[in-house]
C-alpha cells in the first residue's frame, strides 16, 4: 500500500515538472526581445552656395614706393651741388621764355606799326601832318622825326644829304639795338646750357664712383641713384639749350625782317627830305 502511495507521488511529481518545463518553454518562445527602433538618421545642414555675385574680397594693396632714381629723389637728397645746378638750368629755362614772349610781341607791335606807315604817314597832306598820325612809340615815327630835324640844317662841316643819312643811320642804330636787346641772351644760354648739364653729369658720376668705393663692390643699386642723376642732368641741360637755339634763330630772322623795313622807311625818307630841300 505504502509502494502504491510513492508510485503515485512520484508520477504526479514527474508530471508536475514536465508541464512546468513546457509552460517555460511555451514562454520563453512566445516572448521575442522587442526590436530597438532605427537610430533617426540626422544630417548636417549642406551650407548655402556663396553668392557668386559678390565682389570678391582683394588684397590690400601695397603703397607705392617713391622712385630713387629720379628728379624727385635728386630734390629729396639737397645736394647742394646739384641744387645749385638744377637752379642755373631753371633760371635760364624762365629767362628764355620770358624773353622769347617779349620780344615776339615788341616784334609784332613794330610789324603792325609799319602797316600804318603806309596806311598814314605816305598818305597825309604833310610830312608833319604823317609824323603825328604815328604812334608816339613807333620806330618809324623817330626816324621821321630825326629825319626832320637833320634836313633843318645844323652843321656847315658836311652837306645836307650826309647830315640827313649820319642822323638816319644813327636811328637806325639805335632801334636795332633795342631790337637784339635780350636776343644775345638766347644764343648764351644756347651755347652754355649743355655744359652746365655736364656738370651736373660729371657730379653724379663721381658720387657713383664714390658709393662704389665705399661698398667695395660695384653693385647696381649703388651705381643706379647717382648715374640717373647723372643722365637728368644731362636731359636738363639740353632741355634748356634746344628751345634757346630754336627761338634765337626765330627771333633773329623776324628781326632782320623789321630792320629791312626800318631801313626802307628811312632810304624813303632821305630822298623826299632832300629833294624838298632842293
């Protein structure tokens, strides 16, 4: 009896533990780990496109470096040599023009005063008569009044168509000193400006040798400052003495035409002074 009692004990305990497996199993089959949701997939902002319609940003730029070799850096240096040449050169370049812009004007006066001469003086009733329509600074009106006063008499020592022609011939002289008055310092300037120039060449070359000798070597940015100076001086001088040549010679010719006209004016003259006087 007691066997029958453990044989159904154990079958009970075996059966027990089986259907605990099974619903074990039956658990862990039925229930699956829950599946992790996906990782939100987040990008970077893709930055705007540059306007290409902008200006782009230069560079600064760098400031001009002031030239070393030319008249500037001769002016900065205040060689007194240099600038004692460099003030010969502007004065006789100031004096030639200045004196060019007054002769021409002096000559255009007389050129337009011996138009009147033939407008006025041959055409009046007299000879004082033509003297007084004359302009008082006319040239041709002091040859007519000299002419006058010669025909006058003066002199028993000579006859009076010599008189007439030394006081004629002594006007004469006068206005073509007034004429080449100023003129002559056009043709020294001329002759001159090209050696005062040297000069300066003969300054600036030394002070290149110079620069050499204290470098110890001959290197390109010692010889290049003084040799520049050197050619401007050069350029200088023959700047000055071109237009010189030029406007004297200019000035020379137009002179010759009012001497020739001061001299016809006066042969004119001595003839009718004299055949009045006979």
């Amino acid at each position: 009896m007691i066997s029958k009692h453990l044989t159904i004990a154990v079958a009970f305990v075996l059966f027990t533990g089986m259907a605990g497996v099974s619903a074990l199993a039956q658990t862990t089959g039925g229930t699956t780990a829950p599946t992790p949701a996906p990782a939100a997939t987040t990008t970077a902002p893709t930055p705007a496109p540059a306007d290409t319609g902008a200006a782009a940003v230069k560079p600064p730029v760098a400031a001009p470096t002031e030239n070393p070799y030319g008249l500037g850096d001769i002016i900065r240096k205040k060689n007194p040599v240099s600038y004692t040449v460099l003030a010969i050169l502007l004065g006789m370049s100031i004096g030639t023009w200045f004196i060019f812009f007054t002769k021409y004007f002096e000559q255009g006066r007389i050129l337009t005063q011996a138009k009147l001469v033939e407008r006025r003086f041959w055409t009046s009733s007299s000879l004082n008569e033509g003297i007084d329509r004359l302009p008082k600074n006319s040239m041709f009106r002091s040859l007519a009044e000299a002419g006058v006063k010669a025909s006058a008499g003066g002199t028993t020592l000579v006859s009076l168509n010599d008189w007439i022609s030394m006081s004629l011939t002594r006007q004469l002289d006068d206005a073509n000193g007034r004429l080449q008055g100023g003129v002559t310092f056009l043709a020294s300037v001329g002759s001159t400006a090209p050696f005062v120039g040297l000069f300066g060449t003969v300054w600036g070359i030394l002070q290149a040798l110079i620069a050499i000798g204290v470098a110890g070597q001959a290197s390109i940015d010692k010889v290049a400052g003084p040799v520049g100076e050197a050619l401007i001086m050069t350029a200088l001088g023959l700047a000055a003495a071109v237009p010189a040549v030029l406007l004297y010679n200019w000035l020379v010719r137009r002179n010759k035409v009012i001497t020739e006209k001061l001299r016809g004016f006066a042969g004119d003259l001595q003839s009718y002074l004299i055949s009045k006087g006979k």
